[in-house]
C-alpha cells in the first residue's frame, strides 16, 4: 500500500483517481487545501507520502490570454512546487498536462518526445510546468499528457451535448479540429497502473486510442445517450471564433507506454460506451466545479 497525496482531488479526474486508488493511503487535498503556488504550504504537506499526483491545474484556456500570470503561477510554479516537495521526500511526481505544448500542425500522431511548441498561454504554462518537473525531479517525475477530458465529476463536452439535446432540435459542432476524447476513469486507472509497473520517469500520452473530431465525438455522445446522431450538424472553427487559439491536430502517440511494460488505454469508442453505463453523461450535479483537471 501506498501512501499517496493529490492536489487538485475535487477535480473530474483528482475524484477518479480516489476512486482507482482504493486499497492505498490517499490524502486528498481540494484548491482550498492546498494552494499549489504556496511553496511553503506544500512543503509542508509532501512529507510522509510516497507518490506525490498533481491534478490541480488552472484551465480556463480563454481567460488565460489576459491572465496568464495567474496561469503560469498554478500550471508553472505550482507544479515545479509539487516536484521539488516530491523530490524532497524521495516520492515519485506524477502531473498532468495536455495536448495543447503542441502547436496542432502535424499530420501524424505527435510522439512524447515531439518539441514543445504551443500556440496560446494555457499550452506555455502548462509546457513550462513539464520542463520545470522534469528539472525539478528528474529520476522521479512523470509528465502524463492528456486531452478532450469528460468525467463524472465536473463540466465537460460530453454533458454539455447531452443537455444541448434537451433544449436545441440541431447542435452544430466543429469538425476541423482532431484529437483523443478521454475518460477521466479510464485515465486515473492508466495512472495507477503506471505508478504499480516501476516504469521510467519521462513523458508519457494519457489519452484513449484511435481519433475523432469534436463532430464525430458529439454523434457518437448522442448515440450512447440515445439520442438521433442526426441531429448533430458540422461546423468549422471559423464559426466558433475564441480569444485562444486552438491545436487543430491533437492525436497523441503513446509508443512510451510500451517501456513502461502496459499497453495504451483503450479506444476512445469503447471508453465512451462504458463511461455512459457508469452515468457520467447524467446531469445531476453538473453544477460541479472541480479543483484540478
């Protein structure tokens, strides 16, 4: 059994991996626990832990354009603080990042060990924390990139098009943009398997198999929630103008699990067929505001 601690626990994901670490000591720390940009206060809370997950991280990816000081205290030093805490007591870092270090130009799945290149301030913050983890704790951290999140546990994609459907006869969705639709128990589950295999620290891609566009991960919602897919219409991106720019590609490899000794997580279509059996397109609760991811 491990003893293992959590920033950001009242997340989608920081509530999933609770759940995947039953059997360990977990300490379970929400925003208000814990302020990651406290280094102090996180000094003080590593210490007698094995295993140090950051799960915190701040996402508002539009407003991060005008607040990316704000960003890159949480994203950045934050998760450099976790990292030296961890390294401190000899624990192993886990963080999560994202598919936005990556400019979204490729055509092919973006490798771990593909350059950094982001395109808007969410993805420099979240890129720096990478490089300052890794700085910080280079025998012990692992940087899991993940993308397109939706779990029970919070806001997301998935429950918006289902409430959509309640309200709206058509949703338009955009189909010019690809990536990796990602359960949240799928990946906290991926997490703790990567933690009991002793893999190698690095960088490691925490996102289900295969590709979709937000158009094709929206029909296949519909259908699972049993709803008419038809009712989803496409789009592009031009339609949906933000301040942030986002990647139009973001397909990530996951050759790196393979040195790890385990096998990627599954296909995004399964993931999403099972995560609509365990209830996580109901929307009851979705009110809920998490602390991380």
């Amino acid at each position: 059994m491990k003893r293992i601690l959590i920033a950001g626990a009242a997340g989608m994901l920081g509530q999933d991996l609770q759940k995947a670490l039953a059997g360990h000591e977990v300490t379970a720390l929400r925003r208000a626990d814990l302020d990651v940009t406290d280094r102090d206060a996180v000094l003080a809370a590593a210490p007698g832990h094995d295993v140090v997950i950051n799960a915190s991280a701040y996402t508002k990816v539009d407003d991060a354009e005008t607040h990316e000081d704000e960003a890159y205290a949480i994203n950045a030093l934050g998760t450099e603080n976790l990292a030296i805490a961890a390294a401190a007591n000899g624990a192993r870092f886990v963080t999560v990042s994202t598919d936005y270090v990556f400019d979204g130009h490729a055509t092919e799945p973006y490798a771990e060990d593909t350059p950094r290149d982001p395109i808007n301030a969410y993805g420099r913050t979240k890129a720096a924390g990478e490089e300052l983890a890794l700085a910080a704790h280079p025998d012990g951290a692992f940087v899991v990139r993940t993308a397109w999140l939706y779990g029970a546990g919070g806001p997301n994609f998935a429950r918006t098009m289902v409430r959509l459907a309640q309200s709206h006869e058509t949703v338009s969705v955009v189909a010019d943009q690809v990536g990796q639709p990602t359960w949240t128990g799928d990946l906290a589950r991926q997490i703790v398997a990567l933690l009991e295999a002793d893999a190698p620290a690095g960088v490691y891609h925490g996102t289900n198999s295969g590709r979709a566009s937000w158009f094709e991960f929206a029909k296949a919602i519909f259908s699972v929630a049993g709803l008419d897919p038809d009712r989803v219409t496409p789009t592009d991106s031009a339609t949906f103008v933000r301040p942030a720019p986002r990647p139009s590609f973001s397909v990530l490899g996951h050759e790196g699990w393979a040195k790890a000794g385990l096998a990627p997580m599954r296909s995004w279509e399964d993931a999403l067929a099972d995560a609509a059996r365990h209830g996580v397109l109901e929307l009851e609760n979705d009110d809920t505001h998490g602390g991380g991811r």
